[in-house]
C-alpha cells in the first residue's frame, strides 16, 4: 500500500512584554525571537472530499484575542488559525 507524505518546514517570529515588571527592566519592552518549524504528515489514505493539501496565506494574530492559545502574552504569526 502506498504512503502519502507532506513536509513543510516554516519559521515564525513572535513577541512579548512582561508589563508587570519593574521600570527600568528589559523585559518590560517589546521584544522578540524568531522559531524554525517543519511538520510531516503521512497518511495511507488521501481525503478526497477536502481535496490537496494548498498554501495557506499567513496570518499575524494578538494571542491575547485569538481563542486557543494558552499564553496571552506572546504575539505570534501562525499559518492559519490556532486550535485549543
């Protein structure tokens, strides 16, 4: 039987700020970091009814307002729309 594989590999960045710290802090700034990724999904059986898996266009999202994520301080760029 075949086995179907998709690969993607991505990089992201997000920010943050901890306004609870002290004046003076770094940490009370914005500031950021930049994440690698890469996800493989391998299926013996394809979805016809939802067809090819396509690009999806990225998306920038306040965690604060988007359900799902579990950290409220972390401004993040996701491809499409977080889970909970």
């Amino acid at each position: 039987m075949s086995v179907f594989e998709i690969t993607k590999a991505a990089t992201f960045d997000a920010a943050h700020h901890f306004p609870s710290e002290p004046e003076g802090s770094p940490y009370r700034r914005i500031h950021g970091h930049s994440f690698q990724v890469e996800a493989t999904v391998r299926s013996e059986v394809l979805d016809a009814e939802h067809g090819w898996v396509g690009p999806r266009r990225w998306t920038m999202a306040c965690s604060m307002n988007t359900p799902g994520w579990s950290c409220p301080r972390w401004n993040i760029y996701a491809c499409g729309s977080p889970t909970g």
